[in-house]
C-alpha cells in the first residue's frame, strides 16, 4: 500500500479536496485502490495533470 496522500485539512472544493488534491471518490476508495492505482493518482497530482494544493 502506497502511503495516503491525506494532510488532515478536508475539505472539498470543486469536487477535490483541498488539502490531499484527491477527489471524494479517491478518498473513499484509497484503501480499495491497488498500490498502482494509489501511485497513478498521487502521480496526477504531483505531475499537474491535476491541481495541487499549495502554500500560498
């Protein structure tokens, strides 16, 4: 299993959380997910493909 992406700050925003960037879906899913299917979507996010939150 591939490490939650979760930072504790849940709260969604235009269909994805604004602290982690993963959807309700992904969330609720996470624990179901393949440890593939984990990586794609921390990938996503951490590649642009989808916004990640930030500091600012």
């Amino acid at each position: 299993m591939v490490r939650s992406p979760c930072t504790g700050i849940c709260m969604l925003d235009n269909g994805e959380c604004t602290g982690c960037g993963r959807t309700i879906e992904e969330i609720t899913s996470w624990r179901s997910m393949s440890p593939e299917e984990q990586s794609a979507v921390i990938e996503a996010i951490e590649s642009g493909a989808r916004k990640y939150p930030t500091d600012e």
